[in-house]
C-alpha cells in the first residue's frame, strides 16, 4: 500500500506536539492526540481523514464530543452539529 507523503514542515509540527499518525489504508489517514487550541471543549482530538474517490476531496471527521464555545464565528459553524 503506497504511503501519502506529508510535508516535511508539517511532519515536523505533528512530532513536536507528539501527534500519532497512522494510516490505515490507502485513502485514509488517522491522527491522535491532535492539540485543539482556546475555546475547545477538550485539549486534544482525534482526527480521520478519509478520500472516498481518487483525487477527490477529503473528508474530515473529528471527535463526536469536541466542541467549541469560543468567540471566532468561523470556528463556531464549522463545529456546529455533526462532527464532521
């Protein structure tokens, strides 16, 4: 199964926070323990990224209970309803 290559600079970032990757098949990668940030309703979050069609667009899906209840409305719509 080919590997997805990740950008050197943002390996480096996802090691100094000591973010797990895995990637489970070929269009999927898994990330645990990512940092969340101000605002979040838990420090950090799991994180799957999953290309159902080859060269189509990813989907990403986060943690069922992450939630945000800070101040940036951008944040607040993308993290309304379903965690996806």
């Amino acid at each position: 199964m080919p590997v997805i290559a990740i950008h050197p600079e943002l390996n480096q970032l996802l090691a100094a926070h000591r973010v797990q990757i895995f990637q489970p098949r070929e269009h999927m990668v898994q990330l645990n323990a990512v940092p969340t940030g101000a605002g979040f309703s838990k420090p950090c979050t799991n994180v799957l990224l999953r290309q159902q069609l080859e060269g189509g667009p990813w989907e990403v899906f986060v943690d069922d209970n992450l939630a945000y209840a800070g101040d940036n409305s951008e944040r607040t719509r993308l993290f309304r309803g379903t965690r996806r």
